[in-house]
C-alpha cells in the first residue's frame, strides 16, 4: 500500500515544484508500476490458493511416482 502511495504523490508533487516546461517520466517510474500490479497481482493469487499453499512455499512432502521393492 505504501509503494501505491508513493508512486502517486511522487508524480503530483514533482509537478507542484516544477512550474515551467515539459517532464517526461523515465522508465522507472513505470518498472514501478508494473512491479506494484505484479505484487499486487501475486499477492490475490497467492491468497486465492490456500490449497496449494504448502507446494508453493516449499512445505509439502515429496511424492515420488516410482517405490522400490
């Protein structure tokens, strides 16, 4: 919530102090907003599947196909 936060008061602010002239964003500040979807986007995914959870963290006991004799 707070880098959402960030990467809108950073925009609104930066242009209080810049009066004059034209600002393009550089790359950056996109790569922070696709980093922010992305969390964002990971972290629905990762609460919609609590079933799954214990193979996605690492947790679950290995099941092996083949057993020997």
């Amino acid at each position: 919530i707070i880098q959402i936060i960030a990467l809108i008061i950073y925009p609104v602010k930066f242009n209080e102090m810049i009066y004059e002239g034209y600002y393009d964003y550089t790359w950056a500040y996109g790569f922070g907003w696709g980093a922010t979807i992305l969390m964002l986007g990971c972290g629905i995914l990762f609460c919609c599947l609590p079933r799954y959870e214990d193979e996605i963290s690492g947790m679950a006991k290995t099941k092996y196909i083949y057993t020997s004799a």
